[in-house]
C-alpha cells in the first residue's frame, strides 16, 4: 500500500468519525434541551455526565459513579497483581456497570418510555440515543 493509499483511508476514517461525532453530539443536544437543559452542556467532558444524572436520577449517584471509576483507575495502577485489590476492583466495575445500565432506564423513564427502551439504550445506545433525540418523545421528568 503506499503512502497516499494510506492518507486517503485514514482521512476518510477520520471524516467518517467526524460526521458521527456531530451527529451525535446534536442528538445530545436536542435531549438536553428537551429536558430544559442548555444544549452546550452536552458537551463538556464529566459535566455532561453530572448535567444527565441530574435531570434524570440524582447527583449523589453520578459522584458514586465517578469515585468508582476514579478509584478503579488508581488501583489498577498502584495495586499491581495483588489478588485482594483485583476483587476490590472487580467489585467497583460491577457497581459502575448496574449503576451505568440504571443511568439508562431512569434516562428512559424521563422521557416516558419503558424497559423495552432501556434495553435498546443498553445495546443499541447510537440508534436509541438518535430516537430520544429526534423522535417524538417528551421530557416527563425524573421518576423516582
């Protein structure tokens, strides 16, 4: 392959990305502001996360979220082959993943929907997220 065979295919790649980063980062946008958020906070790193638990669950959950991750992180460095921190941190990605999928439902519930369309955020999240975002569905509010 030569070089400018490799230049075409990483800029198409490159564009391609691009164009799904806008559209996803407009469908974010329009689920934002269906919740009555500013759209622009959809994509401020780590705060979009604290914006999206706030419209849907609660924040004391999204700071259990990210020290979970935060110390998965640091025990994954520090901690070494240690068998005790391996469940510790297999523990903390368990409580990040149902804490994650609940995230999803009570994103789905806001916006009136079921566990039907949980299911599709959790396996299907692009798809799902663009008919939040572009379908008919309104925000109804956090459902406790």
């Amino acid at each position: 392959m030569s070089t400018s065979e490799m230049w075409t295919i990483m800029g198409t790649y490159f564009g391609v990305l691009l164009v799904f980063g806008v559209i996803w980062i407009i469908a974010n946008w329009r689920i934002y502001s269906k919740a009555g958020e500013a759209g622009w906070k959809c994509i401020i790193p780590i705060y979009n996360t604290y914006v999206l638990y706030k419209f849907t669950w609660k924040t004391l959950f999204f700071w259990i979220f990210w020290i979970s991750n935060i110390a998965i992180s640091m025990l994954n460095y520090f901690g070494g082959t240690n068998k005790i921190v391996a469940v510790i941190v297999l523990c903390l990605s368990l409580l990040s993943i149902v804490l994650a999928i609940i995230q999803m439902h009570k994103l789905s519930v806001s916006f009136g929907h079921g566990v039907g369309f949980t299911l599709g955020l959790i396996f299907l999240n692009p798809i799902f997220t663009l008919i939040l975002a572009f379908g008919s569905s309104e925000y109804i509010g956090a459902q406790d």
